[in-house]
C-alpha cells in the first residue's frame, strides 16, 4: 500500500476528534456561560421530564465514581492515567494496521471525547461540566441516567461501534491483514 494513502488514511479521521473537542468544548461553554450555578435546570426538552438540560459538575468520573477520592490522588487518576492510556491509544492506532475505516474513526471519536473532558479536568475547578439528562424510567434502579455531555456521547457511542466491530470482523479488515502478512512475509525472502 502507498505511504501517502496509507498516511492519509491514518489521518482523516482524527477530523472527528476535533469536532468532538470543539463541539464538547463550544456546547460547555455556553452552558456554564448563560448558566453559572451548577444544579441549575435550563430546559424540559420535550415538556415532559424525558430529556433535561441540566447543569452539573462532576469532579470524578463516569456515574460519579471516585467522588470521595482525595485531590491529589484525583488528578493522578483522572487526569495523568487518562492522558497516559490516551497516548497508548494513538501510538497504537498509529502502529497496527489491524484496524478497519469504521473502527479507526471509532478511535478518533473515544480520543475525541477523553481529551475533552480531560480539557475540562484540567482547567475547570469545579469539575467536567455535564448537562444532559435522560429519564431512564426505573431501569437497573435509575429514574434518570447519569447527565452527561458531548465528550462522554462520544466516548461511548464510538466504545460501542469499535466492539461491535471486533466482535463482527470486517471482511475489509480481513482482507488488510492478510495483504499485511504477506508483505511481511516478502520482505523476509
């Protein structure tokens, strides 16, 4: 395969990681913006509790896990570990040739999404700012899902696509490792 295809190939979907970043960033700002106070209920989308925009902060992580961990350690965890298995993650995209089109824009989404709530770790003391609320009627002993935001959208609607698409192999991706092997296999000839 050509390096400048191959390059580009690699390349194009990080797009998708900066429209995430930007989107996540642009939408936080304009809540904490026109609404400051945390706890503070902007709007009943539908009229009828199913979707809130609702302003919170949360200084753990996911459903509010590690809330009780201390600061120092906090950063360490939520800050330094993310940045750590990020960087993992583009030297390893940049490094296998194992990934489909569909799960290399998957990658660039989750890079997307970790990078913009690690930006809100690091400069917004209150914590990363989340702000959508969903009714989730009872299910697994939730009225409501945990609000959350652009960033975490995408990190985990992308999760999603990448394992689907791990636990289905592509016949593109098939047909990629297989040419990958055997020009591996010329070069040792």
């Amino acid at each position: 395969m050509n390096v400048d295809k191959n390059r580009k190939m690699y390349l194009i979907p990080f797009v998708l990681t900066g429209l995430v970043i930007i989107l996540d960033q642009i939408s936080k700002a304009h809540i904490v913006a026109n609404w400051p106070d945390p706890g503070t209920v902007i709007k009943d989308v539908f009229d009828n509790e199913f979707l809130l925009i609702f302003h919170v902060r949360n200084k753990a992580i996911a459903f509010s896990l590690g809330d009780n961990i201390p600061d120092q350690f906090r950063y360490l965890l939520f800050v330094i570990v993310p940045i750590a298995v990020l960087a993992f993650l583009v030297w390893y995209y940049f490094k296998s040739v194992e990934f489909s089109r569909l799960q290399r824009w998957a990658i660039a989404g989750i890079i997307g999404g970790g990078v913009g709530n690690i930006i809100d770790r690091i400069f917004r003391e209150e914590g990363v700012v989340d702000f959508i609320s969903v009714k989730f009627y009872g299910l697994l002993g939730m009225e409501r899902w945990p609000t959350f935001n652009v960033a975490d959208s995408s990190v985990v609607v992308c999760c999603f696509i990448l394992l689907i698409t791990m636990l289905i192999p592509m016949k593109e991706n098939e047909e990629k490792i297989e040419a990958y092997k055997d020009e591996e296999l010329r070069e040792y000839e």
